[in-house]
C-alpha cells in the first residue's frame, strides 16, 4: 500500500514535471497502490494493458491459474490458509478496477518495458517521422512505419530494402521456408527452435523462462506484491523486418547451445497486432539452399548479429 501523503506528494511531482513539459510515468503497481494513485489524481489514465492485468484478464495470470488446477489446486491462498476459488478472486479484482478505455497519453502501465516502448515511440513519431525529417524518408521506411502502427503486413520487396538485399531474394527463399500465417499472440513458437524466424507480420518476443522464479509461484499464491510476467524475463521484441532465432541456430548444429532449458522461447507478442506471419527456415532447409543465395543471407544475418550487439552495449548504459 502507500500512504495517503505520499500520494499526495507524488501528486505534486508531477504537476511541478508538467511545468518543465516532463510526464511522470509509473510503473509495477499492484491493486491497493493503483487505487491509491488514482484517488491521489497522480493515474489518471492507464494504459489498458496495466488495467486488464489489475482485473485478472491478462495472459499470465489466466494461465498461471490454469495450470495450477491442472495440478490440483482448487482455490488460491489469499489469507493463513484460507481458500478462495480462482473465480471469485477474478471476480473481486473486476468489480474494483473499472473497464479498460483507449488513451492516447497513458501515465501508469504494467511494466517498464512497455513505458520505454511507448516513449520510443512518441521520440521516433516527433523526430523521424514528422517534421523536416520526414521527406528524406525513403518508401521502405514509410512500410516499416505502417507496420508498428497500423499492424499491416511488411511486403518481401520492404523486408529486402530494409536489409540491403537484393530484389527477389525473399521469393527464391519462400519455398524452403515453413510459413506460418495468423500466428495468434501469446503462442509459443515450438517450431522455430533452432531454426532461423523471418518476421512479415507482428512480432515476436524473446522470452526466458527463470526456473527459480517459475518454481515460487507452484506452491501459492498471493495478492500481496506485483508480480507482472513471473517466472518470465523478456529479453528482446523483434518487429517485422527481423530475423530471430540466429544464436541458436548458428551454435547448435556445433552443439554449442549451453543449455536448452536456458534458451529463450520464441513467443509471438501482442505489440503489433493481434497475429503475427514468420517464415521458418530450418536448419536443413539451409543446407540445401544455392551457395550464392546462402552467402546473402550470411551476410544479412551477420549484419542483424552486430547490430543486436551494439543495442545490448547500449541497454547497459
């Protein structure tokens, strides 16, 4: 919880923030400190995914509760022992927090990645894609742009620019790939382990799984703290125009992969749209391909390999 003062102190922040055209974000809040924030003035307009996780409509928590009754468990511990069902503490938790609304400027959401996500965002609308800027934006850049934003499908012509590919590349690879179209979000991609992941639509998460972590949450559960995504680490969300899976498809033909419980899971995510399109090209899909076609996409992969390097230099700074 939060003290009624402190609340109010917090409101004071961020109208004193306003003044100097900054915003105060918050983050990680569980049920009594939202109510607290929201009685305060300081949210008053949460991003929807924050207000569907307050209200148990979340992904994880529907899951997480599932697999509990699949191992038996009939209620949840809430109080020394006393046992509730999983229905009724749903039930309670929607009836305090109200319904999800579209905002255009949210100032609380479920976790700081999608805050960073968002001030991404408006950086990238304002200085890029608006402005003087804008008209030395060449015709990929615009295709990636609608992508992010009005979840269309990235042509093979965009993807191909956007990597310094050559015209026709993606239509020589399409038919050794896998492809999988209406990809609904949330699913774990089992295929695509040790396989190379190219994304046309939507997009995907890195996920690790933290097996301590996922261990705590089998033998109860509390309403106490926030524990948004449990047992989860998101490593990384790759938009269309990417490939995923490099790592492990370059280490395990070697067997170099350190542990495979370790690896992370390839989830498609719900921050492009509601499905996501992934060509799949495994390993000995690879080794069948032209050597001229092979040496592209080395080196197209070579090229993501050192960029996603230099953004992980930069995530510790």
């Amino acid at each position: 919880s939060v003290d009624p003062s402190a609340a109010r102190h917090l409101k004071t922040i961020k109208e004193k923030a306003k003044l100097i055209g900054c915003e105060l974000i918050c983050c990680r809040t569980n049920h009594e400190v939202y109510g607290a924030l929201v009685a305060a003035g300081v949210i008053t307009a949460a991003d929807k995914d924050l207000v569907q996780y307050l209200r148990g409509l979340r992904w994880r928590t529907k899951a997480a509760a599932t697999k509990r009754m699949d191992e038996g468990h009939m209620g949840i511990v809430v109080d020394e022992g006393h046992m509730v069902s999983l229905d009724d503490v749903l039930a309670q938790q929607r009836s305090d927090i109200p319904e999800p609304r579209q905002v255009d400027v949210p100032d609380a959401f479920a976790h700081e990645t999608d805050a960073l996500d968002y001030c991404d965002e408006r950086i990238v609308a304002d200085f890029c894609y608006s402005g003087d800027l804008a008209g030395c934006l060449q015709s990929y850049q615009w295709a990636y742009r609608n992508t992010c934003t009005l979840f269309v499908r990235l042509e093979e012509r965009h993807f191909e620019e956007m990597n310094n590919l050559r015209a026709g590349v993606m239509a020589e690879l399409k038919p050794h790939c896998f492809v999988m179209v209406e990809l609904p979000k949330w699913d774990k991609v089992e295929i695509a382990y040790g396989s190379l992941c190219f994304i046309l639509r939507g997009s995907v998460s890195l996920v690790q799984i933290l097996p301590q972590a996922y261990q705590s949450t089998r033998t109860s559960f509390t309403s106490g703290g926030f524990s948004f995504r449990e047992g989860k680490r998101l490593r990384r969300r790759y938009p269309p125009g990417h490939v995923v899976g490099k790592v492990t498809f370059f280490l395990a033909k070697s067997d170099r992969v350190m542990d495979k419980q370790l690896a992370p899971q390839i989830v498609v995510s719900s921050k492009y749209g509601d499905s996501t399109e992934l060509w799949v090209l495994k390993r000995s899909s690879w080794d069948s391909l032209p050597a001229s076609l092979k040496a592209e996409l080395t080196a197209m992969l070579c090229e993501q390999l050192a960029d996603d390097a230099q953004h992980a230099s930069l995530q510790e700074h």
